[in-house]
C-alpha cells in the first residue's frame, strides 16, 4: 500500500530512466529533500501490472517519480501528448480497494504548468480512517 504518481496512454510513452548516480539527502528538520545528480529531475518507467484498481480504460501505465523536475515533467508531457493525444495523469493510494472516489480535471497541453504538477503532488490521497472516509484518486486528464 502505496502513494503512486502514475500515467496511462493509449500510446506508449517514452521511458525515462533514473541516472544511476541519484543521491536523495533529508536533513532533519526541512520539508523537503535535496537531490544530487538528479539527471532531469524525473523518471518514468513502464509498470509490468496493471493494478485493476486505476479507473482508467487507457492500454499503458507509467510509474512517474518525480525528484524535484516538476518543469521538466510538464516539457516532457507537452511532447508525449504530440502523439499520444491524452495521457491521464494520476495521484493515487494503491491498496487493492475499488471503493475509492475519482476526481479527475481536463487539462490542455498548452495551459499545463509545473505548479499544476505540484499541486496534483499535494493532494492528499490518504485518509487517516479510511474505513470512514473513503479514499479519493485525482486524475488530471491531460490533452493535446
């Protein structure tokens, strides 16, 4: 059971690799993390599963880490969405439950911004008693 940032096409979408020297430092104390060597500041992998709870009827899923790239993320989905035509850009807490609402947002390629990215990022998926407040997947359905 998971946070995942995810992405589905019906499209195969380019793969980014991780540069095998990524160093993550968390200092006690800050929020954030501070990346080293952080190549484009994301990586993006295709999944072996297809997990049945993602509610999208896309044929391909990409695992989205992102490491502090959040500008390169919105360049990289700008240009996959010249072939791809819709990508659904998801933010979800995989816990092989099918009860969990979806809000999900169309977004055109040319209004799509890294602070648009960030916010998806800090939509909070998991519910302290999940059991009483369902669960909820936000999806931003992301257009050429």
């Amino acid at each position: 059971m998971s946070v995942y940032m995810l992405l589905s096409s019906d499209f195969p979408l380019e793969e980014v690799p991780s540069p095998p020297d990524l160093v993550i430092v968390l200092e006690p104390g800050k929020q954030g993390a501070e990346y080293r060597n952080a190549g484009r500041g994301f990586a993006v992998s295709a999944l072996p599963w297809f997990p049945d709870e993602i509610h999208t009827e896309k044929e391909y899923l990409f695992n989205l880490d992102i490491y502090g790239g959040e500008e390169a993320v919105a360049a990289y989905l700008r240009e996959q969405l010249e072939e791809a035509g819709e990508i659904e850009l998801w933010h979800v807490w995989l816990d092989g439950s099918f009860d969990h609402r979806v809000r999900k947002v169309e977004i055109g390629a040319d209004e799509l911004t890294a602070e648009d990215i960030r916010e998806l990022e800090r939509l909070e998926v998991w519910r302290e008693d999940p059991v009483t407040e369902r669960l909820v997947d936000y999806c931003f359905l992301l257009t050429k």
